[in-house]
C-alpha cells in the first residue's frame, strides 16, 4: 500500500470519503438534505482543501468552519466524520502523509467542535 504523494492520491481519497459521507445515515442528512451540496461543486473545493493541508499548494481559499454554522450539527457528528476519514485513509493508504492527514482531520474535527460547543451551537 502507499502512501499519499500526489493531487490524483488526494482526489481519490476526498471522493472515496465523500462517497461514504453521502451514504451515513447521519452526516448523509445533513450535507444531501440540510445543506443540499452540490457535490460537483464541492468535491474539487476538498481535493484543493486537502491538497493545500498535506502539500502546501495554493489553490484553496476559503473560512469552512463558517459554512458548518447554521448545520443541525450534533454532539458527536464530527467524531462520526473523523471516524469515516480515519477508515478511508487507512483502506487506500499508509505512511506518513497518511498519518498526517488523520493527524490534521482530527484536529479539524476537535476544533469545530469545540467552536460550535463555545457559541452554543452543539
């Protein structure tokens, strides 16, 4: 298995990953219905995301925690997703910037967590 070294590694993830969002009974809820995401729009917006975390390209701009604000985000929803990302990673990958990627994905997800908990959003 390899690790992560290209935009194509990072493109295959976010879509293997999102495919597995779209389809959880929870977090499904909430992008397909709540927030209705257009996900050819979305998809290469998250491969740029990811691919600015794990290489440092310039391609993403962009506030997400802003967009997950008015979502009906519950306790635990993004353990729920960090849990989806950490599986993905570890199905198609394996080495550093596999680690890192689980590494930042839990750190993202502890922080909106922590954000929505502090304006009473959670």
């Amino acid at each position: 298995m390899n690790d992560i070294r290209t935009d194509q590694d990072v493109e295959v993830l976010v879509h293997n990953f999102y495919e597995k969002v779209q389809r959880d009974e929870r977090l499904g809820y909430i992008f397909n219905d709540v927030a209705n995401v257009d996900w050819d729009v979305h998809l290469p917006k998250m491969v740029d995301f990811w691919s600015y975390l794990l290489f440092q390209t310039d391609r993403y701009e962009g506030r997400p925690f802003r967009k997950h604000m008015p979502l009906p985000i519950k306790e635990g929803d993004f353990d729920r997703w960090y849990r989806l990302f950490e599986d993905t990673v570890d199905e198609l990958y394996e080495g550093a910037k596999a680690k890192l990627a689980k590494q930042l994905a839990r750190n993202i997800a502890s922080s909106f967590e922590l954000r929505m908990e502090k304006d009473g959003l959670i």
